[in-house]
C-alpha cells in the first residue's frame, strides 16, 4: 500500500483567530507519521487535533471510498471570551 505525504492549509478563518493562525498557514504529514511545520512558525495544537482522525483516509491507509477526493475540509470552533 502507498502513502501519501499530505499538507493541511488554513483556507479561511471566519471571526478572529484566537490561537494566532493566519490564512495560508500549513503543516505536513509525511512518512506516515512525521509532523512538519515551517520553521519560524507555529500551527494550533487545537486545529491539528480537529483534523488528525480525517488524515489517514487521506494518507493512503484506508481503501478511498466512492466519490472520495485528496481534498478536505474540516471546521475547528472558535472559542471566544465573554466581555
């Protein structure tokens, strides 16, 4: 079975980014299991951890299922603090 490296990049962000996150922010994960951020900059521990359990269908470690593309999209909620 092949694996794939993937790259999560932030597309949008609707409100205000609590964590600090600007569109167009990235991780990868390659060889299966390496989590690689751009050196200088961070990524949300919160944001990984909303996209992880979508990752390995992506990666080549599941049969793609019908209709099923390299592309996905995911939400991770906004917590904001009350005035």
């Amino acid at each position: 079975m092949q694996l794939y490296d993937l790259r999560v990049t932030v597309e949008r962000i609707e409100g205000r980014s609590v964590c600090g996150l600007q569109v167009g922010d990235w991780f990868e994960v390659t060889e299966s299991s390496r989590v690689r951020i751009p050196e200088g900059r961070h990524f949300c521990l919160y944001a990984i951890q909303a996209v992880l359990p979508l990752l390995p269908r992506r990666c080549g470690a599941f049969p793609p299922t019908t209709g099923s593309s390299r592309t996905i999209s995911s939400a991770v909620p906004i917590r904001t603090r009350a005035s």
